[in-house]
C-alpha cells in the first residue's frame, strides 16, 4: 500500500460522518468539540485531566 492509498483511506473513513470515540470507540453522543472525539461518558473522565471542569 502506497503512502497515497493511505491517505485516501483515512481521508474516506473521516469525511463519512461517523467519528467514534477515540477512548473507547462508540459512535453514539461524540464531542468533537476542541478535535476531542470522545463519548459523552469518556469526556466526563477525561474532562478533569485537560481542565474542563463542572458547571456547578
Ligand atoms: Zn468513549
């Protein structure tokens, strides 16, 4: 596989609409906010690590 089909591929896979979480690879509730990619679940433990923190 050239350097161009694999660009391609990667190209496809995240132009198609579906972005899975990075952490635990569901598709549902993705935050894509600030290029996360993560579930809503996975960004809640996540969140303290980079900084965000509960509105409270
Ligand atoms: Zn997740």
């Amino acid at each position: 596989m050239s350097y161009q089909n694999k660009r391609i591929k990667n190209k496809r896979s995240s132009s198609k609409g579906t972005r899975h979480c990075r952490r635990c690879g569901t598709n549902k509730a993705i935050i894509r906010a600030y290029g996360l990619d993560l579930c809503r679940r996975c960004f809640r433990e996540v969140a303290e690590y980079i900084g965000f923190r509960k509105y409270s």
